[in-house]
C-alpha cells in the first residue's frame, strides 16, 4: 500500500469502487439488452465517515481523522407495466350516512344504465 493515496477518481485510490460501478453499467447493459428496453439506471452511492484514532509518534501525540468510506453501485432496468382508466363527469360527489359517494347528476342514468335495464327486459 502506497503512504500517499490521493483523493480522486482518477487515481487507483478508488479502483475497487470504480470496479462495482463498472460492474453494475455492464450488467445494466446486459438486462436492458434482455428486457428489450430502452433505458436504465446505474447510480452510485458514496458515505463517507470521519473516525479519530490516537497515533504515536516518537515526537508526539495526536488524534488523527481516518475517513471510512462506503459504496454502493446499483444498476436497474424498470419492467413497466401501467393500468390507466378515468372516472368523471358524469357524477358528483355526495356526503352520504357512511362518507362519500358518488351520484348520477341531476338523478340522471347514463346511456349504460339504460342497456342493462333493456338486457334485463330481454332475459324475461
């Protein structure tokens, strides 16, 4: 181990990290390749923690800050699967005994209403 590490992605202080970030690009790839999709998302997550530890030396006594530092590189291809549908004007919103409700404007059926009424009629 080296006795200076500088602090920059260009250096191999991190090329453990930069190897899980390019481990989880690649795999990304791979499953959007699978998936037939046409985005996903790495991301790269980095804590970094400052700890004090005591360090002698034949001068002196000092309290020296030890950063930690933690990664997480994750890699994720949405699988989409959407329900749509509406509900609306047609009815208004009641306060009714038990909470809401929605009622038929004006105490009108819509057009739907009267098919099943005429199904009914029909099975007589």
């Amino acid at each position: 181990m080296k006795d200076i590490m500088p602090i920059n992605m260009a250096s191999s202080t991190f090329s453990e990290m930069k190897g899980d970030l390019t481990q989880a690009i690649n795999k990304c790839l791979k499953e959007m390749e699978k998936a037939d999709s046409d985005a996903g998302k790495v991301t790269l997550s980095i804590s970094i923690v400052k700890d004090k530890m005591p360090v002698t030396t034949e001068k002196d006594y000092r309290d020296a800050v030890v950063p930690r530092f933690k990664w997480k590189a994750e890699s994720n291809v949405p699988l989409k699967t959407a329900y749509e549908g509406e509900l609306g004007g047609e009815y208004e919103l009641t306060k009714e005994d038990d909470g809401f409700a929605l009622k038929s404007i004006n105490g009108q059926t819509s057009m739907f209403d009267e098919d099943e009424d005429m199904e009914e009629d029909d099975e007589e």
